[in-house]
C-alpha cells in the first residue's frame, strides 16, 4: 500500500515539474507572463499539497504534521497579504525579500540535513554546499531589500581591504563548515552559519543600486541552486520523493537565473564578476567636461512640440516607478495618439530595479505589449524620431557610454540624443545610481522637463487637451 502511495506521489511530482516548465516558457513573452506564473503556482500548489501524503510525512506523528501546516498557512497567508497590499512600483523589493526566503528555507532545510547526517561525508557535503548558498543569498537579499527600499546607502560602500576581508569570512567561514562535518560535531555550524550570513552582507553591500536588477536575478539562481544541492542530499534519506522534485525544480530555477543573470549582465557590457566584485558607483565621477547647459521647458511647450509631431518615443526609467507615473503616461499616449502622433515606448532592460520592471509598471496600466520595444528594436527609430521623451531615466540614456575613459564606456545604451527633439523629465539635478554627470541633458537639443513625474505628466496632458 505504501509503495503504491509512492508511486503516485512521484507521477504527480513529475506532472508538477512539466508544469513549472511550461510556467518558464510563457514567462519569456510579456503577453504570456501572466499565464506562466499561474502555471508556476499551480504546481507549487500541487507539490506542497501532495508532499502531505507521502509516507514519511504520514508517519512523521500528529505534532509534526500540526507544525507543518502552521508553517504552510502561516507562510501562505503572509505572501497572499503582501501580494496583495505591495504597489507596483516596491515590487523590486517584494521580489528580493521573498526570494531570500527561498534561499533561507534553503539553509534551513541543509541544516536539519547536516544534523541528521552529519557523520555521512556526502549527504553532509551536499548539504553544506547547499547551506553556503542558501546563506549567502538570504543575507544578500535582506540587504538588497534594504537598499530598494532606501533604509540603507544605496550606492556601492567600498573600504580598505574589502576584498581579502570578504574572502577571509567566506573561506573561514566555510572552514568550519568542512570542520564541522570531518569531526562529525555540529557545534561548529553555529559560526558556519554566522559567518556565511555576514558575507552575504558584505558582498550585496558593496554592490551599488544600480545593479540591483543583476543581483536579484543572481541571488535567484543561488536560491535554486541551493534548493537542488538539498534536494541530492535527500534523495538517499527518507524524504527521498520530495529530494527528486527538489533536484529538478532547483535546477530549473538555478538555470533559467543563471541564465537571466547573464543577459542582464550582458546588457550593461559588464560581467557578472564586476557587478558583483566590481563596487560599481561607489565613488561619483570626478573631473568629466560636460559641454552646453540645462535649458528648462514648461509643459505648455513640451506639449505643442509633442502635439505637431509624427513620432514621440516615450523613455520611462525608476523616477517613473517612484512617481507612480505609469496611469499618467498611458493617458498622455492615448491624447498623443487621439491626435495623429505614433507612440512607442523604449524600454532598457535594466531600466527599474528588477527584470523587466517598466514592462510591468506600464502593463498594469494598460499599456499594449505590441508597443513596447526592446534597445535592439527601437534604437534605429529615434534618428527619425520628433521627440524623445525621457521619465526618470538616466544611465540607461547617457552618451557617455559611448566616451572613452567613462565609467560607463561600452555599455549598451538607448540613444535617444539623436532624436530631434529630447526632452527630459527630471526632480532635480541630480546624477543616476552611477554617480556619473550625463552628457544628454546638456546636448542642444535637449530641455528639461523639471518636477516631480505624476505631476509633469499631468501638467502635459492638460495642456494637450487644450492645444
């Protein structure tokens, strides 16, 4: 009978894993994302519900069985209130917070692992492998929470000795991990444990807001990497069944982050060790000449120029977000297109705080996906383009990517400097994450459209309706 239960128990296993396959592919389409995370939730649904009724789990005694639901309720009812009550624009945030839970169960998991094999050298090697990343991510994460949610610096903290400092806890750190399990005495998880959370910190503290989108991937894939070494160490102890669909959904989620971590990477022509290892604006750009000046423009004015174009490219980045511009920004495309004027957006990928941030921000306000356009798609458009109109955006439009010596040289940017027209809405004066002057908004034919971006907006939708 219980054999039987088994079987069953793995064959639903594996439908919940080609489920979470199929939520994978409809998340890389923006028309199909929403699709692919109710695949995904079904399936944690199913493997969650279905792990109850294993044997071990039947067997593990009334008292066990009552904490495990606790923990699913309790867990269930926390993420369902903050999906709920988080806005749009701390979705970054949310992101990185509950992702770090993911990495903490990790730890977690390889902890109970380690103390029950703790004399065995393999299970206790994947188990530590397991624990290392699972800690590291969920340390890493708080702090990358912190920094989105501006409660502490936002800008990369570089000190003396910080690299052979952050190697010395990791490798100390881990030390007694190995220690731990050659002389099969569990005290020495305790600074295990202690210092690996602490390199976590001192890694993401060093890394600057601007990458944030590259580490929140990253520390994805480590939490699924983790998820995958705990589920190996499993696989050869009692809760062997749910050890195999940990493997797989680990590996899934470790893979498609590793691979996201890359192209985001990638979109910045940085690597992934100098995101991570690189202290990447913490010290503002000194010295640069930056030609011409910041020439102010009203919305009245912003609004007849946009009101007799052809072509408007609207360049939403984070100050969009913060504003809460996204309904706003809608509303100004429809009066702009009610009028004869083709809208677009162009999106950088790293724009925002997370992946794909603005093609979320501006979905929810109805904005149609088949006017969303990618840097590879849009960039030949504003050569031909009237009017480039940038919310909030700043490094991702920065021509000083293309100067040699900057710190920003080489990366791929959207070159909205060769519309005929850019306009610029902007709080203040301000440099972007990267401390580095950009050159756009001195160029001559850019104006800057000051204030806050709800409010801009709407100065500009006004006017239109009256021109």
């Amino acid at each position: 009978m219980i054999a039987w239960i088994g079987d069953v128990i793995d064959a639903i296993y594996i439908v919940a894993v080609l489920v979470f396959i199929l939520g994978l592919k409809a998340m890389s389409g923006p028309e199909t994302a929403r699709r692919g995370i109710m695949y995904a939730g079904i399936a944690m649904l199913l493997a969650v519900v279905v792990t109850y009724f294993a044997p071990s789990v039947l067997s593990a005694g009334s008292w066990n069985i009552l904490l495990i639901l606790a923990g699913t309720f309790v867990g269930a009812a926390a993420g369902y209130y903050w999906a709920r009550v988080v806005k749009m624009t701390a979705m970054p945030q949310m992101v990185a917070i509950f992702n770090g839970m993911g990495g903490g169960s990790a730890a977690a998991i390889a902890a109970v692992t380690l103390l029950g094999s703790i004399g065995e050298h393999v299970s206790a090697g994947l188990s530590l492998a397991g624990a290392v990343i699972g800690t590291i991510s969920i340390s890493g994460s708080i702090i990358a929470f912190l920094k989105l949610q501006g409660w502490i610096v936002q800008r990369a903290v570089a000190y003396p000795g910080r690299q052979p400092i952050s190697l010395g806890v990791l490798v100390v750190g881990a030390g007694f991990g190995v220690y731990g399990v050659a002389v099969s005495n569990p005290t020495y998880l305790i600074p295990f444990y202690a210092l690996l959370g602490l390199y976590g910190v001192l890694l993401t503290i060093a890394i600057g807001g601007a990458d944030m989108p590259v580490v929140i991937s990253l520390f994805n894939a480590f939490t699924g990497i983790a998820v995958g070494l705990d589920g190996f160490a499993l696989v050869n102890g009692p809760l062997g069944d749910a050890g195999y669909a940990m493997v797989i959904a680990g590996v899934l989620v470790g893979s498609a982050g590793s691979l996201l971590t890359y192209l985001m990477a990638k979109a910045m022509n940085r690597s992934v060790t100098n995101v991570m290892f690189g202290a990447f604006g913490a010290v503002e750009e000194t010295g640069a000449v930056v030609q011409g000046s910041l020439k102010p423009m009203d919305a009245t004015d912003v609004a007849a120029l946009m009101a007799y174009a052809n072509q408007v490219i609207i360049v939403p980045g984070y100050g969009m977000a913060v504003a809460q511009a996204q309904q706003k920004v809608k509303e100004l495309a429809d009066l702009l297109e009610s009028k004869g004027v083709t809208v677009k957006f162009a999106i950088h990928p790293v724009a925002g705080r997370m992946p794909g941030h603005m093609n979320v921000l501006l979905a929810e306000a109805g904005i149609s996906y088949d006017k969303l356009f990618d840097r590879d798609e849009i960039n030949a458009e504003f050569a031909h383009t009237d009017v480039a109109f940038v919310i909030g955006a700043n490094d991702v439009v920065n021509p000083a990517a293309h100067r040699e010596g900057s710190p920003l040289y080489g990366m791929p940017i959207l070159d909205v400097e060769q519309a005929k027209n850019v306009i610029v809405n902007k709080r203040g004066k301000g440099k972007g994450f990267a401390g580095i002057e950009n050159d756009l908004f001195y160029r001559d034919n850019t104006h800057m459209l000051y204030g806050d971006a709800q409010t801009a907006v709407g100065q500009l939708v006004t006017a239109l309706k009256q021109t």
